[in-house]
C-alpha cells in the first residue's frame, strides 16, 4: 500500500491512499474522545459529534445534511474515548463537494441552543437503548471499572444527568481546547490525482491558523482488580471477564491480537466457541476483544447463558484461559491460527472504507500506518513460545477482573 502524505503550514496532515473504483471515501479525524473530558464535561465529546452537523454559519441543519445526501452520499461521524470523526463516502467527482461541508462544519459550527436541547433527548433516548441491551452495556460498564477513577473510565455516551447541564458556552469551549489542527488528520481513499486533493485540502483548511495547545494525557496505571455482580431484570446471566492490556504502539499488540482471535474472535471455532456452544450448548453468545488505545489496552472477554450453566460455563473459561498460559501450541495448530487471521486481515481490506478509517486511526495515533504486508510479517515471526509468554502476561488468574450481571 503506497500512501502519499502531505502536511498543512497549521499542522494538519493528509493521507492518501489511490484506487480507481468510482467510489471514494473521506474522513476527518480529530484526536480528542471522551478521555479528554473535564469532570464536567461527561458525555460532551460524544454529544459534540451528534451536534456538529446542526448548522454553520452559513447553513441550517437540512442544508448540511442535504449537502452530501442529495447526491447519494453517505455522510457520518463517530466518537471513541481518543477520538472523533466525521466520514462520507461519494462519488470521486464529489471530492470538492466533500472537503468544503467537511471544513464548514468543522470550524463554522455554531451549535444553535434549541438544536442542543432538541439533540439531547436524541442521545438520552440513545443511551436508553443502549441500557436496554445488557450485552452491550456491560462492556462499556467493565470498562468503567478496570479504568475508574481515570478519564478512560467514562461511558463515551455520557448520562442523562450530565447531558442535561451541557450548554453551547461548554460545547464551544471543548473544540476550542482539545481540536488542535497539528492533531487533526484528512483521510481519503479513492480516485483522485493527489496534487489535485493537496490543492482542495489546501484551498479549504489552509487558511485556518494553528488552534490550541496540546493537553499531555494522563496515562492509566492504577488498576486493581475487581469481582462485581449487578442486579438486573434479563432472563440470562451476562458474565465478562477482562484486564489491561498493551497499547496501540507496543510491539506484542499484534501477537496479542493474534491470541484474542483464537480465543474469541468472529469466527465459529474459536476455542470459546467451540467449548461453550458447541461442545456444551450453554451460550449463543460468546465473544473476546482487544482494544489497544495510545497509551494502554484492554481485553475484554463476554458470554451470556441461562443462570443455572453460569457456574458451569465460568469455569470453562478458566480452563480455556488456562490452556493458553499453560499448553503451548503445536507447529500445525500454530500454523492454522496464523492463517485464520491472515485471511481475516486480507477480507477486511476489500472494504475501502474500513482502510479509511484504519489509515486516518493510526495516523492521528502514531504518525504512519502499517500496511497488510507488515502486519502479516509480523504475525508470522510470532513463535508458539512468544504466545504462551503473553497468555501469562495478559491472562493471569489474579490479575483477572469480573463482572456479572444477573
């Protein structure tokens, strides 16, 4: 993958990836989440990607919106606890189009107060939602625990509560703080001559001076862990299992992430699958994840049964967990999990959209992007010993934190 970059006199960067389908897709990443949230600013990270296309100084919420659509235009955005995007994926001959919504929005918002109170019973309603599926919420709430008392331990979506005392003044004084343009990435994959998309990425953003100083993180390190159960009304227990785990950077975050896969990854024969659903029949859900964020990660492993097999589904967990630190793998099964992941990595690049958002992700994190070839050269170097180094490491009995929800 030759990616061609150049970067704006204020900082801002653009990456570029050529293809010839008629379709492109544009993202503007902005390195701020809901970890860079003041006490009481809950939820407002969040809030302001909902808020954004609300209106500019030049047009109303429809003509933003319409912007884009009319021509058949995807336009969207989302917020993570590092940071914020907004995307649309159009027409290669729209790529003008595109830019100036993406520059009016960012530096023209003017965030209307009664679009602000209208947009807040949309994400209250949102988070209901999401209260309502117990499988969902309980990765956002373990989250919560492993990271309390850390600004990585707060729900991106915020509260109720906390939504209610957000005002324009908060939302305008959060971008103007954390949306630094030296911290701010233009991402595009599709069929357009590159000095061309320099020229409109110049024409549209260039002429906005350097914005902000950098806020330095406070990096996670207290952890302790935890065992907690919940009392909620669902006809199932849901269980999850989970610790720190490498950053984004590290070196093992690919060996890792090699692990999780087998373990619990989208596919029928991972080894939680295997034990729990097919071997036993005690879940029709069971899934692990690995989210590696700047500067830590988390792994996260879930399973939903009926309350009589949770005893009896938890232990088969332990002993799977139990078998990685302890059962080094075979050359052939070594092998096998090796390609399952290089054939998972080479669909996923078919999705011009998914390298979008990967490519803008990784710049805005470290300032370059690992192609396919790399990732996969790396998978192969990782040794069957390696593994069971990081299988202790990651998933030490003691160092293991649970919550239940039942």
């Amino acid at each position: 993958m030759e990616l061609q970059t150049f970067t704006l006199p204020n900082g801002i960067r653009l990456v570029h990836y050529p293809i010839q389908n008629l379709v492109a897709h544009c993202g503007l990443f902005i390195h701020a989440g809901s970890r860079d949230e003041k006490e009481n600013e809950h939820g407002i990270a969040h809030f302001i990607e909902h808020t954004i296309f609300k209106g500019t100084e030049k047009r109303n919420v429809f003509q933003v919106l319409n912007r884009l659509e009319n021509i058949g235009a995807d336009l969207n955005a989302y917020t993570s606890k590092e940071e914020t995007c907004v995307h649309a994926s159009f027409l290669c001959e729209f790529y003008d189009r595109t830019l100036e919504l993406f520059q009016d929005i960012f530096f023209h918002s003017i965030f209307p107060e009664k679009e602000l109170e209208r947009e807040k019973r949309v994400v209250m309603d949102e988070i209901r939602s999401y209260q309502d599926s117990p499988d969902e919420q309980i990765f956002d709430d373990f989250e919560d625990l492993v990271f309390a008392g850390h600004p990585l331990g707060k729900n991106i979506m915020g509260t109720a509560k906390s939504l209610k005392k957000i005002k324009q003044k908060d939302v305008i004084g959060f971008i103007h703080n954390n949306y630094r343009l030296n911290e701010v990435v233009v991402a595009s994959v599709g069929k357009i001559d590159f000095k061309k998309l320099v020229r409109l990425t110049s024409k549209y953003f260039s002429d906005h001076p350097v914005r902000g100083q950098s806020n330095p993180r406070i990096a996670f390190q207290d952890y302790h862990p935890f065992q907690k159960t919940v009392r909620k009304k669902t006809s199932q227990v849901h269980c999850m299992l989970g610790t720190p785990a490498y950053p984004f950077g590290h070196d093992r975050r690919i060996p890792l992430a090699l692990l999780n896969n087998m373990l619990g990854g989208p596919v029928m024969n991972s080894r939680l699958s295997l034990a729990l659903r097919e071997r036993n029949g005690l879940t029709y859900q069971n899934e692990s994840h690995y989210t590696a964020y700047s500067d830590t990660g988390i792994v996260q492993l879930y399973f939903g049964t009926d309350p009589v097999h949770h005893e009896k589904a938890l232990g088969i967990v332990h002993k799977e967990l139990r078998r990685l630190r302890e059962e080094k793998l075979s050359r052939v099964q070594l092998h096998t999990i090796k390609e399952q992941i290089i054939g998972q990595l080479a669909i996923a690049q078919e999705s011009n959209l998914a390298a979008m958002l990967a490519i803008g992700k990784s710049y805005l994190l470290q300032n370059r992007f690992e192609p396919v070839e790399t990732l996969i050269a790396r998978i192969q170097a990782t040794t069957a010993d390696e593994l069971i180094e990081i299988a202790n490491e990651i998933f030490e009995e003691k160092q293991l934190s649970m919550l239940t929800f039942r």
